[in-house]
C-alpha cells in the first residue's frame, strides 16, 4: 500500500513481538514528520503519548461516535 493516509495502529502491542513492537515505536515518529497522519488505539498510554502530538482518551467501555 503506497502512501496510505492516514493510518491506523490498533493495539500495536497485541500479538507482536516486543521487539517488533519497539521498532514500530521507534520508527513512528519519523513517519508522522514526514506528514503522515496515524491514529493510534492503545491501552498502554505512556507509550502512545511518546509518539503523539494529540491523545483523546476513553475512560469507560462502550461505544464511542
């Protein structure tokens, strides 16, 4: 897939490896500066804000519109 905008990263931790998962980490900041657009769904809240500029947060299960 060439240039996809934006990009979503949902739970980047599950099922991956943690080293595959620090190098998608790593390598996120360089992809957003470049003007790629992500969002990212993630429990692990420190690490989402290390690679965000915005972080909207759900406190409560349930649907969100």
């Amino acid at each position: 897939m060439a240039n996809p905008d934006p990009i979503l990263f949902d739970e980047i931790r599950r099922g991956l490896a943690p080293i595959i998962v620090g190098a998608i980490y790593r390598d996120l900041p360089g992809i957003i500066g470049e003007g790629m657009n992500a969002v990212i769904v993630e429990q692990d809240i420190p690490m989402a804000l290390s690679v965000s500029a915005r972080v909207h947060n759900l406190q409560e299960a349930g649907s969100c519109a």
